[in-house]
C-alpha cells in the first residue's frame, strides 16, 4: 500500500532538520539572537567577572548515519568560523547579551573578554549602545533598574560605591562619579557595567559647605579624566554673600588643585553643573535683587583666573524664567532642559523646554518644548525634576513617579520608555535617576 511517504524524502527531511537545529547565530534573525540571550531578566545574573572566570567547552554533535555505519562525523561549532568573522558578528548583539556570549563557550569567552573586542564593540557603528538610565527606587536603598532604550527593557541592576540614592553623580563617556551628600569627602569614579571603581582622595575647600556640584569629563585620546566639585558656603553673618571655589581633580596627575575661589553678592551656587569642551558650566540661584532664579556661570578650564570678579564676568543670563535647570553634555554641546514658570507666577511650572548653548557660547537656541500631553502625562509635577542626557538621547523624570520620558534630540521625537517594574507604593515615595553610556572599555 502507498502511504505517499518516500524513503529519500524522509532522509532529506531529516537532513534539513538537523540543518535547523545547529542554525549559527549569524544565520538567525536578529530578534531571534536577542530573545534566545534575554533569558535572564536581571542584569546581575551576569557580572563582568563571569566572563574571565566561568569558561565552558565548547559542546559537540554528532550525526549519525542512518545506515548504521560505524564512522561518526563530530565538529564543534567553533570550526565553522574564523575568529576575526566571528568577533564581527558578536559586535552587533547589544551589550547587555555580551555578558550571556561570554558564558558560551571557551572561544566565545576569550573573543568577548578581549582587549580588542572591547575597543571593536564601542566603535562598532552598526550596533550602536544609546545611552542607558538608571532609576533609583528608594530614597535610601541605592538598588534600582538600568533602562535600555534600543531593546527597550529594563535590568535589576546594582551600582558599586554609592551607599545612598541621594548621593550627587555625575557620568561622561562611560564613567560615572559618585560624591556623598554629607561631609562630601567620599569620591569614587567608576564603571557602572564592568563594575570597576577608584576612590579619589579628599577634594581641598571647606567640608561643610551649604552647596556642592559634581561634574565629570572624560578624555578618551588621552584615556584619562577630570573631576570638577564646585563648593558655595554662605559668609557668616551675611546672607546676600556667597564663597564660591571650584576645585579640579586629574587623573594623570592624580591630585586636586583649587582652580578658582571668588565670593558672589546675591547669587549662591547650586548642585548642577557639567563640563563640555574644556569648559565648566554651573548653575547659580539669586538670593535676592533679581528678575531671574536662575544664572549660568562658564569658565574656560584652561584660562581660568583666580582673580576677584571673574565669575559674574563669565555670566550667562537663562533663556526665560525657569522654575530648575538641568545641565548636560550632548555631544560637546551645552544643553539646558528646564521648567518653564508662569509669567505672574515664576515659581509654577507651566511647561518643559530644551535650549542648547550657541553663538560662541553666549546665544541660546530654543531645541524643543515638550507637548501638552507629555507634560499632563506625568501628573501632578512639580517645579522641579530630574532630566539627564548623552550624545542624541534626553531623559525626563518626575520625583513622584517611575514614569520615564524620552527625547531624541536628531528626530525631535518625544517617547516613554517602557514601564519600569516598580510601583509607587506610598504617597510621598521619590524616584530620581541619572544617564551613563554602557560601556565595556573605559576604566577609572
């Protein structure tokens, strides 16, 4: 009897079947890569020192002839490609599967934990990694969530050196500095992905001071970087009088120098400032005599004097009212997101703006203006907010909720992230955050 089953069809159905199931990674569809490495759903279930410590063999297949013939073809998936081709196709997986690739095999584990592939995967143009952003979820457990915009998931994740959420920080390039919010003399640089960390030595200048701004920059022709801490204490006796120092730390000379020390009459530091293109910006709030919260002090790091008055010369008046600002380097580029106040009433928040510095760095260009919905969307906010940013990518975020808030700065597109997986669970519940780049490369 036919059952229309031939014996030579049944073997090449075999054959294609095996075919399938020993499919390389480069053979597979993109998302198909990311889902089979995505089993895990929280970022420590990988650290940085698995890859160089946990190395398995590499598994063989065997197929066996279905004539029962005694040979026996055994290859191992390291055979079918050259090491250089397969480096290349590790580059485009996103950096969190990285961590995953290196728990494959021996082979895997020596191509993604070198040098080179290191240096390859941050250069890689294909794949490029969007800036992350990590949200604390207590206002004194430093734990939280990482937020990867190009998978658009979010990581359990932990961050090493920081011992409280309402430490300052400060990222550049893949860095991100830690200052303690109490006597401001604990100072770490570290790398948040690799979990690499360095303590800096004590910063000079008075330790209780009233108001601290943290900022980092990182120079990577040279592999080094710079630290900037900007102290503000009030004149005893005498409100409307501010001691202003900024004080810089090198990590090729590895010590601290005080650049700057001035005293301010009726304008006070803050705790935002950041450093682009050798120049450091930071905010300074008016303590009374002016129609404006909110000024911008800019000092050339390289020309900086210690004479009196040379920080009101460096002034910069802010585009409009604002009710806070938030400072940040996109790209060599000053870039301000702030709470837009009303005209009668300068302290309520009505709106959020982004301006980017201009015209040698005294003209401000009006970028984007959040739209309505997306500012009715986080609820009730208020006049301050936290908003952190790196290369294209601008995050927003109200203290009172996880929601996240997106900006690409090429496309003007205003998105929200993917729900954070944690909920408010009292009224007066905080969330704040901060962007870093994902980076495998850089060390402190």
């Amino acid at each position: 009897m036919d059952f229309g089953w031939d014996p030579g069809e049944r073997k090449r159905k075999e054959e294609e079947n095996w075919t399938t199931e020993i499919r390389r990674p480069h053979e597979l569809p993109r998302f198909e890569v990311d889902l089979r490495m995505e089993a895990e759903t929280s970022w420590t279930t990988y650290p940085y020192s698995y890859i160089t410590t946990h190395v398995p063999e590499a598994e063989s297949y065997s197929d066996h002839n279905d004539d029962d013939e005694t040979k026996v073809q055994t290859f191992s998936m390291d055979s079918l490609l050259p090491n250089d081709l397969l480096e290349r196709i590790l580059t485009f997986l996103p950096i969190a599967s990285i961590f995953r690739a290196g728990t494959v095999c021996k082979r895997w584990n020596e191509i993604v934990s070198s040098q080179r592939f290191l240096s390859n995967f941050s250069n890689n143009n294909s794949a490029p990694q969007s800036p992350w952003y990590f949200m604390f979820t207590s206002t004194d457990d430093p734990s939280g969530y990482a937020y990867d915009p190009v998978i658009k998931k979010w990581y359990g994740f932990d961050l090493p050196c920081i011992e409280s959420s309402n430490w300052f920080v400060a990222s550049s390039c893949g860095l991100v500095c830690f200052m303690d919010n109490d006597c401001r003399n604990k100072i770490y640089v570290s790398n948040p992905i690799t979990k690499q960390w360095r303590r800096l030595t004590e910063p000079p200048g008075h330790r209780s001071t009233d108001y601290a701004a943290l900022s980092a920059s990182v120079n990577r022709a040279k592999q080094s970087y710079s630290v900037s801490v900007v102290k503000s204490k009030q004149v005893q006796g005498d409100f409307f009088q501010w001691e202003l120092s900024v004080h810089l730390y090198s990590s090729e000379t590895m010590t601290w120098t005080t650049r700057l020390t001035d005293v301010l009459a009726g304008w006070r530091g803050g705790d935002e400032s950041v450093i682009c293109g050798n120049v450091l910006y930071f905010l300074i709030y008016s303590t009374g005599g002016s129609d404006h919260r909110h000024g911008l002090i800019a000092l050339n790091l390289s020309t900086i004097s210690s004479s009196n008055g040379v920080l009101m010369r460096s002034f910069i008046p802010m585009p409009c009212s604002l009710t806070c600002g938030r400072l940040m380097n996109l790209k060599e580029k000053l870039v301000v997101v702030g709470g837009i106040g009303k005209h009668d009433r300068p302290d309520i928040i009505k709106g959020i703006g982004v301006w980017c510095l201009n015209g040698g760095g005294r003209e401000w260009q009006e970028v984007a203006r959040m739209p309505q919905r997306f500012f009715q969307g986080f609820g009730e906010l208020d006049d301050v907010f936290a908003s952190s940013g790196s290369d294209d990518m601008v995050y927003v975020q109200s203290y009172g909720s996880p929601a996240l808030l997106t900006f690409d700065m090429k496309l003007k597109c205003w998105k929200w992230s993917q729900k954070c997986p944690v909920s408010k669970k009292f009224p007066l519940q905080l969330f704040t955050g901060f962007c870093f780049e994902p980076r495998l490369e850089i060390a402190p």
